[in-house]
C-alpha cells in the first residue's frame, strides 16, 4: 500500500513539473551574403545556446538556419510562424557576417550581432541585445561563437526564468 501511494506522489510531482516546463523556440538568422563560415559560427553559437538551456531544464527547439537577412530578424511574426508546437518564448538571434581577404586569405569578420526575446502568448518583445563580437577578447572565431552563444542562453534564462 505504501509504494502504491510514493508512486502517486512522485507522478503527480513529475506531472506538475512538466506542465510548468518552459519552452524556447530558437531562430538562427544571418546577412544574405555572409561567408561560408557564418554557417558554421553560428551553428557553435545555436549549440552553445541549446546546452545551457538543456542545463537549466528548458525545453529548446530549433528552426533552420535563416539567410534572408535583417529583414527577416524584424520580422517577429514570420519567426513566430517557424514553431509548430507554440513554445513560450522564442528567441531570434541576427549575426552580420562580412568575408575579409587579408594577405590573400579570406577571413571572416563578424560585424555584430543582435538577439531579441519575445513572449508567444502575448507577442510581447522581452528583451532584446546586441553584442559587438570584434569587442570580445577572444581570437579563435570558434571560440568567441561559443562564448557568445553562452552569453546570451545565460542573459535569458536569467530573464525567462524569473518570469512568472
């Protein structure tokens, strides 16, 4: 009778916890004329961004790599459109990449980068930044993508987070 009874408890308790589960929809955007490697910096950075999410205990999903540009980061309602299921939240991140050949070799130089939060329900913008990644001290371009994909999980969930 005793086990019967923790075995109701404990899934009731997981129940609960799943119905308050946050979600997140990501939106990888970049300029329509970015390098070959903006693919690949901004897959470092959506991975990055994942794992902490995963950390915490959010629920992430992904949409595929967008090459349209600024406008399409403007556009919150076609994001909002890309998520099937509803997250909570979505989160639309914009990288300007910008090809730089120097001493004959193609460099890539990353220009900015902006990031915005927006509620599903409400279609209420949460919160929004931009990041300078030239500003970071980091020269492996791999290793900066990380460091701001890092970054911004951590600005946001520190903000849905605390979200009621």
């Amino acid at each position: 009778m005793k086990k019967n009874i923790i075995c109701i408890v404990l899934s009731a308790a997981l129940i609960c916890v799943n119905i308050h589960a946050k979600t997140i929809g990501l939106s990888c955007i970049q300029n329509t004329k970015a390098p070959k490697q903006g693919s690949t910096l901004t897959t470092i950075l959506e991975t990055a961004f994942f794992d902490q999410c995963f950390e915490q205990g959010i629920i992430v999903t992904g949409a595929d790599l967008n090459k349209e540009g600024e406008r399409s980061y403007k556009n919150e309602k076609a994001i909002e459109s890309l998520f099937e299921s509803s997250p909570d939240y979505v989160v639309a991140i914009y990288s300007e990449y910008k090809s730089n050949i120097k001493d004959g070799e193609e460099k890539i130089d990353w220009k900015q980068l902006k990031w915005k939060v927006i509620e599903m329900n409400s279609h209420i913008l949460l919160s929004k930044g931009t990041v300078i990644p030239n500003m970071i001290k980091e020269d492996d371009m791999q290793k900066k993508a990380h460091f701001i994909g890092t970054m911004i999980a951590e600005t946001i969930l520190g903000e849905v987070l605390t979200q009621k």
